[in-house]
C-alpha cells in the first residue's frame, strides 16, 4: 500500500542524486557524436538567447531533441538511452553519494520516494535501476521516436505528479534548481541542494522557514555501495 501523499518525498535526479545533466550528456555523447558535431555547435549558439530565457528552454529543448535524434527509429532510441543510462550509473563519479544516502534513508523509512525529472523516462529508468533505486517510482519526460512530446520541466512537474496521484503537500522536497519552485513550494520541508547565494536569497522569500540548504559535492560511492541496501 503506497504511502499517502503527506508521507511522500520527492527528489530530483539531476543535480541532486547525479552529476551533470543526463539527458544532455547523451546528447553530446550519442546523439550529436561524430559527423553530428558541427551541427551541434551551429545550434548550441543559434539556440543560446532562447535558452538565456526560461519560458522559452521547454520549445529550444524540444528543437534540441528533435534535431539531435532525427534518423533514429523509435525502438533504436529506447535501446540506446537504456544503455546510455546503465553505462552512466556504473560512473562512480557522476553518482552524488549523499543525495543517494538520503533516498536511502527515506526507502528504509518506509516512505513513498518520487523522484521527479526533466530528464527522458528511459533514460532516468536506466539511471536508478544501475545506481540501486528500482523501486523507486519516477515521473519524467517522454520522447516519441526523435520528437519530445512531454518536458517535464517547472510547472510541468506539477501537473504529471497529480497524474500519477501524487498530490500535495508533500512532507520533503530535493531540488538544485529554482525552476522547481512549484515542487518545493509544495513540500512541507524544501531542501535546495548546492545553490548559490543569489539562489537561497530568492528561494528564502518564497519559502521562508521552510527552506533548509545542504551541500552535496564530496565523496564518491563505490560500485559495492551502490549496490547495497539502505546506506545508514
């Protein structure tokens, strides 16, 4: 029986469970790899006022993703991020081993663990699977064939949790970044993981006391406590 939505705990995956960003690792590994990579170039700087812009990153993503993944069939995609993701989870480095803890420990708690994602369902499936987090259930964006046809960005977050029944409050929210303020606004408990100053201060007058700040930038797990249990 799943816990109610008062008992859950929400996490991003970029940033606070991963280094880097998965998806865009792809990208420039896979997707634009090779014979691709001028023409990622052209667009990174064609693209680069758009992206400057929040409310204008969900359509240059969309372009981004489009461009990058045309060519492929829709089963040769899946394959390729599947593997993609296992392959990052196995990179000791990319793995932030406190955020990992954490989850952990809310899994051993027994609380129902959502871990909320821009980046592409198969690919974070990928991800959690290799780093030790099946069970976690996870809302991310989906792809079509070469075409994005939900970024779960922002606000975006919002409306796929409910569509999964996750509804708030929730009792704690993870992010590193202020386009999940709708999430963390929603939490009774918001944890903003390796933000700046200018970040807390503009997070602080939305979300007063119940903002907490962590640092999660050192040590590494290793593959056999990734592979482990619930990390104490």
């Amino acid at each position: 029986m799943r816990a109610p939505s008062a008992d859950t705990v929400i996490f991003d995956l970029d940033g606070v469970l991963l280094r880097g960003d998965a998806f865009g690792l792809f990208m420039r590994r896979i997707a634009f790899a090779g014979a691709r990579l001028p023409l990622a170039v052209v667009l990174l700087i064609l693209l680069a006022p758009v992206v400057a812009i929040p409310a204008y990153r969900p359509q240059a993503a969309r372009w981004m993703s489009r461009i990058g993944l045309l060519g492929r069939s829709a089963e040769q995609l899946r394959a390729e991020l599947g593997r993609f993701g296992a392959d990052l989870g196995e990179e000791p480095e990319r793995i932030i081993a406190p955020g990992l803890r954490v989850i952990r420990a809310h899994l051993a708690a027994g609380d129902r663990v959502v871990v909320v994602t821009a980046c592409e369902h198969t690919l974070a499936r990928a991800v959690l699977d290799a780093i030790g987090l099946a069970e976690v259930e996870l809302v991310a964006s989906h792809i079509r064939g070469p075409k994005l046809i939900v970024h779960n960005y922002g606000a975006t977050k919002m409306a796929q949790l409910a569509a999964q029944g996750v509804t708030p409050p929730w009792r704690v929210a993870y992010s590193d970044s202020l386009s999940d303020l709708p999430i963390l606004g929603a939490a009774q408990q918001a944890v903003l993981v390796n933000a700046n100053a200018r970040q807390v201060a503009r997070a602080r007058r939305l979300l007063g006391a119940r903002l907490t700040t962590v640092t999660w930038t050192g040590g590494h797990l290793s593959r056999e406590e990734k592979a482990s249990g619930p990390v104490s």
